[in-house]
C-alpha cells in the first residue's frame, strides 16, 4: 500500500501506453506542490479486470477513464453525480472520505470548452460520428449549446443515420462534424470514419476527438476540402482540468 502521504491517480484503459494523461500529470506533478502525488496508468485488456483493481488498490485517490471502459465501469462505482447519469458515461472516478468510488463525466465540458471558439453563426447543426461513451458526453455537451444533432453508426441502427446515407444534403445541413469514434489513433493512423469527404465545404468545422496523431485522416481530409478542423487536445486539457479540480474537492 502506498503511503499516506502520498496521493495516487491514474488512467484506466485498454492499449493505453499512447494516452495523453499520463504525460500531462506527470508534468503537473512537478511542482513543489504536488511533488507528493503521481499517476499511473492501469492497462487492463478486459472490463472484468476492473472491479478488482478497485478492490484491490484502495490507496487511490482517483482514476481517468477511456475507451473502452466509460461505460463498462458504471457497475463498479458506488454511485454517479447527476450529470455522468444522465450521461451514461463515466471518464472520472472520485474517491470519496468514506472509500466510497463517485462517476463524474468532464468529456461534455472539454469538449464544450474546446468547442465554443471555433463556432461559427453557421454552425447550426451536428454530425456526431460514432455512438459510445465517448459521443454519449458530446451529445450532452450539444445539447447544452442548443446545437441539434444526427447520429451516425456504421450499422444505422434506430436513431441513427448508416455512413453510406449521408448524401450532400445531408451534409450541407450539418457543418458541424464530431467524429467519436477511436478510428485513426496511433499506431492505425490511416484509419477513418467511411464517409463521403468530397462533401466537405469551407462552411464545415471538423472536429475529431483523437489527438495522437495531431491531424488524422478524416482531419486531413475535410481539411483539403476546405473544412476549418480542430484535434482533440485541447477538449483533453479541459477535461483533465476539471477532473483535477473535483479530485482536490476531497482535500488532494
């Protein structure tokens, strides 16, 4: 067990070595003032892999989730603020005085940071590519600006359009594109989402949630259409951001 002096966070995942967090703690616990913490990250290659990890590292402080576990952890946790249950996804888990585990999301509120200085009055509606947890923080996050959206999935179930229907009416109605899927993350980089980039105009705003590598395919192809694109690190910063704040509203 680590000492109590110490306080301990960390990233839980699956092929997680690539992860920006890890790196951006580091270097935040630099500082003489938080010399005393540090942060880990937690690889597991399945989701029945997590209750025991929370069984059996009760030192932790709290933990960073990512794909593709934001919604797989749910059950694990002793309970969920209103936001990550309305949500259904968790990307924050907070230990409580008590031991007890709380679920946060800060995914919607990265991303609506990350967001809002690049919407443009034409910005009216949004493609939101992709239907895990992920994109489950995004629709929250539209749906607090007021931006309607479609969904989109490869197989189009219910509620949501397929890739092969997006046709140019489609797209001349949504200029804003949210692509949630992990298509095209290091070491895959010419992965992307299949849909019809000649469709992009100089009107679009892509936006991709990945950000390693900086500009992914579906960046650098709504780009040479003209589309404005924006990766996903700074929508990562405020999200880490506001989960470091929530961790020191237990005394970190």
């Amino acid at each position: 067990m680590a000492p109590s002096s110490e306080k301990r966070f960390g990233l839980l995942g699956r092929n997680i070595a690539y992860s920006f967090s890890r790196g951006y703690f580091a270097k935040k616990f630099e500082a003489p003032q938080w010399q005393h913490c540090r942060y880990d990250n937690y690889d597991l290659p399945e989701a029945a892999q997590i209750k025991p990890l929370l069984q059996t590292q009760p030192y932790l402080n709290g933990l960073n989730v990512t794909v593709p576990y934001k919604e797989a952890v749910i059950p694990f946790l002793d309970d969920l603020d209103p936001i990550a249950r309305q949500i259904g996804a968790v990307n924050t888990i907070q230990w409580l005085p008590d031991g007890t585990t709380l679920g946060h999301n800060t995914d919607w509120y990265g991303f609506q940071q990350a967001l809002a200085p690049h919407l443009a009055p034409h910005h009216q509606r949004a493609l939101v590519l992709g239907t895990g947890g992920a994109a489950k923080a995004i629709r929250y996050a539209l749906q607090h600006l007021g931006i309607p959206y479609t969904l989109v999935s490869r197989s189009g179930e219910e509620g949501t359009l397929s890739y092969a229907e997006i046709t140019p009416e489609i797209m001349h109605a949504h200029t804003l594109v949210i692509q949630c899927t992990p298509l095209g993350t290091f070491p895959e980089v010419e992965a992307c989402p299949p849909i019809p980039y000649s469709y992009f105009t100089p009107l679009h705003l892509a936006f991709d949630l990945v950000y390693n590598p900086p500009k992914t395919r579906f960046l650098t192809l709504a780009e040479a259409q003209g589309a404005a694109i924006e990766n996903g690190y700074s929508m990562l910063v405020h999200q880490a951001e506001k989960a470091w704040e929530i961790w020191n509203s237990t005394n970190v």
